[in-house]
C-alpha cells in the first residue's frame, strides 16, 4: 500500500501533450498543404449550400432542414480538425496544452458523431417521403423536423462530454506523447498510468451508440424504403423513387466505409502503422465534408435549379 500511495504521488497533471504526427511518412509537408486547400473548398462548397438554402423560400422544407443542418456539421467537423492539424505540423507547433487539447478532442468527436446523426435525420426524411408520401407533409412538418434536429445534436454532445470528462482524472506519469496527428481520445488516454478502463468503456460505448447504433437506423430504415419501391407500379415510378435517395445513400457509404474499416481493424487487434491510420484517418475526416454538399448540388434538381437562378441561367419549367 506504501509504495502505491507514493507511486501515486509522482502521478501529475501534465501541462499538455506533444502531438506525434506521422512517424516515417517523408515530406509531410506537401499532405499537410493537400488538406488545406481541400478545407479552403469544403468552406466555399458548405456555405454556398447553406447560402442557397437560407435565401431560397422554396427550399425552406423539412428535406432542405436536415440538409443545411449537415452543412452545419461538415462546416464544424472539419474546422474542429483540419486547421490545427495543419498549422501543428506545417509550421512545427506540436505541444498542445491541456485544456485545449481536451476541448479539441470533444469537439472532433462530437462532430463527428454529429455526421452520422445528420445521416440518420436525412434517412428518417426519405423513409417518410416515400413510404408515406400522401402523408409526408402532416408526418414530417418543419416543427417536427427541428425538434428531430435538436435532438440529434442533443444525444452525442451528451455522450461526448462525458466521454472527454474521464480524461483530467487520469493520472500520467511517463510518456505525453499522442500517436496521432490531434488530440485523439484513444491515444490521449491510452498513455496514461493508472486504469483507464472507464475510458476504454467509453470508448467502446461511444463508438457502437454513435455510429454502429446510426448506421442500423439508415440501414433499417432503407429496408422499408426497398420494400415500398419494389411494390411501386411503374419501372419509371420505382426508378424516381430510387433517385431521390441516391445522393444520401453516396454520403453514407462515403463516411461509413472508411470507419468501419478502421474500428473493424482496431478491434480484431489487426496492428496498423500509426501513419496509415494517419492518413485514413485524414481522408475521412476531409473528403465527406467536401463532397456531402457537391453530391448534394449536383444531384438535386431544386438546389440546381436555384444555382442556375444565381448564374442567370433559365431553367424550364417544371410540370407538377
């Protein structure tokens, strides 16, 4: 027990936590800069999006709600994330102090919870849109929408501040160093002394209620929309029906896939370099946010047609 309580004694707070980074990747530089100019575009790309859809009257639907409400969070999400990291390793500035390192990793992680939640919203939209379409309109009214909303930036901002809440009482006493390229909530707590399974419990709980748990919703969710396609009369009637859900179905599989992959890789104990993990890592957090509201723009014939307005360009006119 003596030696316990003096071990303990050397267990301090640390004033902050010096970000690894890639470990062998050369000229990191040139990566870093890649994902500068693609945060510069998903700036320009989700406040064009929010811009066309606060100023466009037609746009104000329960549908076009749930879309500016993932601009929001693909806005936030990489903002939390990408200008840091960038101005960590393209500049050399690698310590980060405690406090912010803990509000870094909450925010990342909220956000990036907040990308499935938004997901699952955009779902519940199709799943009434064409399972219920004479319906819709009573069922998915802009009051409900909102309270879907708030709700679902409710439940993860819950969850994650408890999760990051179990960070400060752990103690370190050896390494500082975080294996990764930002505050990352793993390798944060992975390098502390004492026992950290309530943060390997959080973990574990965070990672299947906010995006496991989703990612069965959207799932559930399409399995009801097949089954009413299939008995939709007309092949053209079923082909309509399947376009409207094209686009969200490219944004789930595109911020899905990449963390299935590296969960399913971490928890079947399959070592991954720190630098691939890195780069995935990178990708994932980057790439949806910029293309979420391109797919978006392009495949949705409303918000192209209020981009064409925009241009000056006519657009016929559409038969009801």
């Amino acid at each position: 027990m003596e030696t316990t309580t003096q071990d303990l004694s050397n267990f301090t707070r640390p004033v902050g936590f010096y970000i690894r980074g890639f470990y062998a990747l050369k000229h990191t530089e040139y990566y870093f800069i890649f994902l500068a100019v693609m945060y510069v575009l998903t700036l320009v790309a989700n406040l064009t999006l929010m811009f066309i859809i606060w100023f466009a009257e037609t746009l104000h639907t329960p549908k076009y709600m749930a879309v500016f409400s993932l601009a929001v969070v693909d806005l936030s999400f990489s903002s939390a994330l990408i200008p840091k990291a960038v101005h960590m390793y393209l500049f050399d500035s690698k310590f980060m102090y405690f406090n912010a390192c803990l509000a870094q990793m909450f925010f990342v992680d909220y956000f990036a919870s907040m990308e499935a939640f938004s997901l699952c919203v955009l779902a519940y939209d199709r799943l009434i849109a064409i399972c219920f379409p004479l319906r819709s309109n009573s069922l998915n009214t802009k009051c409900t929408m909102m309270v879907i909303i708030i709700v679902s930036w409710s439940i993860p901002l819950v969850i994650d501040v408890v999760m990051v809440a179990l960070i400060p009482p752990l103690p370190y006493c050896k390494s500082t160093v975080v294996n990764s390229f930002f505050c990352d909530h793993g390798p944060v707590f992975k390098i502390a002394c004492g026992d950290y399974s309530p943060n390997w419990f959080m973990a574990g709980f965070t990672t299947v209620s906010m995006y496991f748990v989703p990612f069965g919703f959207i799932a559930l969710t399409y399995i009801f929309i097949i089954y009413a396609i299939l008995n939709i009369a007309s092949s053209e009637g079923r082909w309509k029906a399947f376009r409207t859900c094209s686009s969200h179905l490219l944004l789930v599989g595109m911020f899905f896939v990449p963390f299935f992959v590296t969960y399913v890789i971490a928890w079947v104990n399959i070592n991954i370099d720190t630098d691939t993990r890195i780069i995935n890592t990178s990708l994932s957090a980057s790439i949806p946010p910029l293309l979420n509201p391109i797919i978006y723009s392009l495949k949705t014939e409303e918000i192209m047609e209020q981009i064409k307005k925009i241009l000056g360009m006519k657009t016929p006119t559409r038969s009801v």
